[in-house]
C-alpha cells in the first residue's frame, strides 16, 4: 500500500473510531429524562432521580446511562440488592466503563463485601486511572464538598492496609468518613 494511501485509511478509520465513541447511547427525547435524574440525584432526591430513569428503562430496557442511574439511585437510597443487580446489568453491556466498577466497589464495600470491592476498585483503576484522583475542584464546588472526599484509590488502599492485619485489629468500617464517599457519574459512554 502507498504511504498516501496508508495516511489517508488511518485517518478515515480514525475518524470513525472517534464518531462511534462520541455517538450517543441515549435516543435525543429520553436525554432530557435522563438530564432531570441526574439533577434529582445530585440534589439528593433520590426517589425522584430514581423514578426519572426508571421510566427511561420501562421504554428502553437497554438505556444503559438510565440503568447506570437508575442503580447509583438504588444505592444511595439502600437498595442494595437491586443496585447490584443493575451495577452487573450495565457492565454487561458496556464491560470497560471504569465509573460501573467503581459504583459497584463502592456498593460491595458499603455491603462489607471487601474482597469483591477490591477486585471492582482495581478494575475501575485499571479501566480509568485519573479516578485515582476523584473528583475534581468544579465537583465539589457543585456538591458544596471543601475537602477533598476519600477516592476509590483511598479507600483501596486503606482496605489492603486492614485486611493484613489481625481480625481482632481490622477497623473496615467508619461510618462518618465512609458517607463522604459518592457514586461516580462521567459524561459520555
């Protein structure tokens, strides 16, 4: 093949590769539904956010941004079995979107379920490594957070760190801190 032919099929296959990963998963009339979860759920009104993506997911069972919602929704307001069964449900479909395993590390960890948040912490990181850095100064500014909540690498680590010890001594749980941490939503995928 010519170089000017080789440059001119790279740029095509390029150009394709960026329009499908920029394509929208979510049809332009359920978007809006979709936008007023996402504010009810960063306001805290959970039930409302929750009610908002369900009715997306009645239309569109594989909506899979409403069933991403529709389960940080679910596990903010303690439904913990269905929250999962939805985290699983979106890997499913979108198997390398980082933000899922983190959601889910953060359900198996509130589930004291350590060794499957661990293996969702590692996966997320691995996926997505700037989650290492959790959110930034605009998202905390939005969420009234000044300190800098506790990410998933923290809390990875700090896991690691409790589980080498004796039973007797490990401190899994601190209520306090642990509520700090929030589900990850990303734009896009």
């Amino acid at each position: 093949m010519k170089p000017v032919n080789l440059v001119l099929a790279l740029a095509v296959t390029g150009i394709f590769l960026l329009l499908l990963n920029n394509w929208p998963l979510t049809k332009p009339g359920e978007q809006k539904t979709i936008e007023a979860g996402n504010r009810y759920f960063e306001d805290g009104h959970y039930a409302d956010a929750s009610k908002s993506f369900a009715a997306i997911i009645e239309q569109d069972p594989n909506n899979v941004e409403a069933i991403r919602g529709l389960a940080r929704s679910y596990m903010q307001m303690g439904k913990q079995n269905e929250a999962l069964e939805l985290f699983n449900r979106a890997i499913a479909i979108t198997p390398n979107y980082a933000p899922s395993y983190a959601n889910r590390g953060i359900l198996h960890d509130r589930m004291q379920q350590y060794p499957l948040a661990i293996a969702d912490y590692r996966r997320a990181l691995q996926l997505q490594p700037d989650l290492a850095k959790g959110p930034g100064w605009l998202t905390r500014f939005l969420r009234n957070q000044a300190e800098r909540p506790p990410s998933i690498l923290d809390r990875l680590n700090y896991l690691q760190q409790e589980l080498q010890k004796p039973e007797t001594e490990q401190l899994l749980q601190m209520p306090e801190k642990d509520q700090q941490q929030r589900p990850y939503k990303i734009d896009s995928q």
